[in-house]
C-alpha cells in the first residue's frame, strides 16, 4: 500500500462531482483506470476513453486519499442526452443497434449509466470496487433525478449491482450478453429499473444506499469480511443547481431524432 495509506485501518474520501467542474480529478482517475485496465490486458475500452472529461452529463466518484494527492479508485455514472452516447450505446450498438431504442426509452424519464468502475491493487479487499463505489453510484443517481440506471458488467460485477437492485435486461444482445471489450469476456446488460425505490435491492445495500441519499456528507467506518476501513462520503455534488435534467432530455430526444434519420439515410442510399 501507499505510504499515506494504513494497511490496518486505511482511511479515504469518497467524492462526487461533474466531471467539467474538476479536470485534475479527472485527470487522476483516467490514469489510475488505465493502469488497471492495462495490468489485465485490456487496452481498447470504450467508457475507457477520455471524451467523458468533457461532458457536462458525466459525474465522477472517486475515492482518494484524503490530501487529495491519490486516486485508489472510482466510478462514473453518465445521464443518457450529454455530448456523447452512453458508454453501453458505444460498446454495443454495432452489434445490436436495438440498444440505441432501448436507452431512448429510458432517457424520456431520466436514464443513466453506471460504468468506469475500478479500483487499484493498494485497495483491493476493502469493498471499494466490488460494494461502495456501487452503493454511492445509485445513491446519487437519485439526487441526479434519474429514473432508471444501466451498467454493462463483467461477471464478477453482477452480483454486486444485482444486490443493489439491477436485474439482467435480456432485450438486447445474446439474452443481454456481449463479447466486450475482447472475444474472451462476456459483459451482461444490467438495468435498475426503479432508482427511487429500489425494491428489488437486498435489504443491506438498499438500507445503506438510503443512508448515502439521507447524509451525503458523512464519515462512516465500512466493514467487509472482517475488514474496516473509514470513509469520508462527499457525495452532495457541487453545483447541481446549474445542471438540468430536462435539458439533458431534451438532448436525449434531439440526438436519438438525428440517429434515425441517419439510418434511414444510409438505409436509402
């Protein structure tokens, strides 16, 4: 581990925010994902590249040392009508493009997607990747105001998101399955179909996530199979209030317009 970071009782801040409102954060969290994502052979992933950086429908989690100076892991959630499709849209489309009208469904009330979720080998075992960073994802997917939330997963992810009360969406793909992002590993299509509610959750992460929505801001001790480690929860995102949901609709509706009329542009011609 990081010589700032206790190996016994490591301490972090898990933050929130919009990804133009903090570029060295973004900065940070791309490095440590690609690190990761190199260190197991993947070199090619779409919510992997860095045009998320600039968009204004794009919100980070990270969770850093509390100087601010390191990033250990993270996570995204991105609302469908920013300045590029969802990360799930970009992955899959050429292999069923059934996606494009699945999301757009979603996105008239409010959807979003959970992706970029990492987390590095000096703080593995503590739950950061694997329950936290998921809890707060969909916590703050409500103060955003969305309805619904997808993720695209690997499989050691499925449980996880599912205890947090996503289901596999098999409308798409093989049965919702995809070879992504190689021809070795299978993504599954993950859809939480009722963010403010969450009735399919499981009784711990739904209680844990209403505690995230009731006190954003909060210093809270965790514990994983006999392992603890302190939280300082950030997760009131900074300036919500010049950020419109209905707008990001709005752009939901005029881009999914335009991609018809250029299908049935190509399909002409």
């Amino acid at each position: 581990m990081e010589a700032g970071l206790s190996k016994e009782k490591p301490e972090v801040r898990l933050r929130v925010f919009r990804a133009i409102d903090d570029p060295e954060a973004c900065r940070l969290f791309l490095e440590g994902h690609a690190h990761v994502l190199t260190s197991i052979g993947i070199t090619k992933v779409t919510s992997s590249k860095n045009e998320w950086t600039t968009n204004p429908a794009a919100f980070v989690l990270i969770v850093e040392s509390l100087d601010g100076k390191k990033v250990y892991g993270g996570a995204r959630v991105h609302v469908a009508g920013g300045n590029q499709p969802l990360p799930i849209e970009e992955a899959t489309g050429a292999l069923d493009p059934a996606i494009f009208d699945l999301v757009y469904k979603h996105a008239m009330h409010g959807t979003g997607e959970l992706c970029g979720l990492w987390n590095s080998r000096e703080i593995a075992g503590y739950g950061i990747g694997s329950i936290f960073l998921i809890r707060a994802a969909v916590a703050i997917s409500h103060q955003i105001g969305l309805s619904t939330l997808f993720a695209l997963c690997a499989p050691y992810t499925i449980k996880p998101v599912e205890s947090c009360g996503m289901e596999h969406e098999t409308s798409i793909g093989n049965q919702g399955t995809f070879y992504y992002p190689k021809l070795d590993l299978v993504a599954t299509t993950m859809l939480l179909r009722d963010v403010p509610v969450l009735s399919k959750a499981h009784e711990e992460d739904k209680e844990a996530i209403l505690k995230i929505r009731e006190l954003p801001d909060v210093i809270r001790v965790e514990e994983l199979r006999k392992k603890e480690i302190t939280i300082h929860y950030q997760t009131g995102i900074p300036h919500l209030s010049e950020w419109s949901l209905d707008d990001t609709i709005e752009s939901a509706k005029t881009n999914y317009l335009k991609f018809k009329i250029d299908q049935e542009n190509i399909n002409f011609l």
